[in-house]
C-alpha cells in the first residue's frame, strides 16, 4: 500500500508544480505584450489587471491589422549581413582603375605591366575599403528602418490604448 502512496504523492506534487510553473508563465506572458513594445500603459480608469492584459491583447491584434506591420518578425529581423563586403562591384572598379592608373605611371618609368599590377592591388583595397563603407551604412539605414516601423506600430498600439482609458508613456 505504501508504494501507491508514495506515487500518488509524487504525481500531486508534479502536478502541484507545473500548476505553479504555469500560473507564473501566463503572469509574465499577461505583463509582456506592453513591455515587450516599450510601451507603458497607466489604467487611467481602473482597469484590473486582467481587463488590462485583454485590451494589451486586442490592441496588438488592432494595430497589427491596421498597420500591416508584425512587430515580432520585424525585431527579429537581421540588419547586419554576413559575410564579406562584396557584391557592390567597389573591389572590382577599384581593380581597374588602379590597374590603369598604374600602368601609366609604369609605362613613364619604364614597366607598363608591372604598374598595372601594382596598380590593381592597390585599387583592390581601396575598393574593399568602399565595399566596407557601403556595407555598414546599409545596415544603418535597415537599422533605422526597422526603429521607424516598430514605431508605427507602437503609436498605433498606443492609440487604442489610450481609446480604452490608459495613459501612455
């Protein structure tokens, strides 16, 4: 007889504690909508809690239809690119006008082919340099994108919010 004690004890204690773990799982899902968008809505009118956690509900999916714009695939989205700094075609320009460059200078001293060797090593850097530049102010400008989109859900979130009683800050 004990040993079906013993299991009855342990599933009520399992049970017990994933009642728990889900109660303080849905208790942070309730605040994370809100908190999640940077947005922080005062109940002006007494809203409860839950009351709160329905309209924070309703709003997101308001704002989502009205926008257009789905907040969590756009945070997640990457602004930086892997990889290399190529595609721009500034390494192979840079290439050729080095090698141009240099197989004039080569040709005044004597080596027409061996300046527009060096020439084109040269103007490979440079190019690189530019692929670099115009690589990073790319992903500045999606970064920029990104912040301006999140923040047009956000005010249109806020809007709701406020049409239901809440102060927004």
């Amino acid at each position: 007889m004990k040993v079906g004690l013993r299991s009855t004890e342990t599933f009520l204690a399992v049970s017990v504690l994933a009642a728990l773990l889900l109660f303080t799982w849905q208790a942070e899902a309730q605040q994370s909508i809100s908190s999640s968008l940077g947005v922080v809505p005062y109940p002006s009118k007494g809203q409860s809690t839950k009351t709160q956690s329905s309209d924070e509900g309703e709003c997101y999916t308001w704002a989502k239809k009205q926008t257009g714009i789905d907040p969590v695939a756009t945070a997640s989205s990457p602004t930086k690119q892997e990889g290399p700094a190529v595609g721009g075609g500034e390494r192979v320009r840079g290439a050729a006008r080095g090698a141009a460059g240099g197989a004039l200078i080569g040709a005044v001293a004597g080596d027409a082919g061996k300046g527009a060797a060096i020439g084109a090593v040269g103007g490979t850097m440079v190019g690189g340099h530019r692929a670099r530049q115009n690589k990073a102010a790319k992903e500045q400008q999606a970064e920029q994108n990104k912040t301006a989109t999140l923040q047009q859900f956000n005010k249109a979130f806020g809007a709701c919010m406020e049409g239901r009683g809440y102060t927004i800050k």
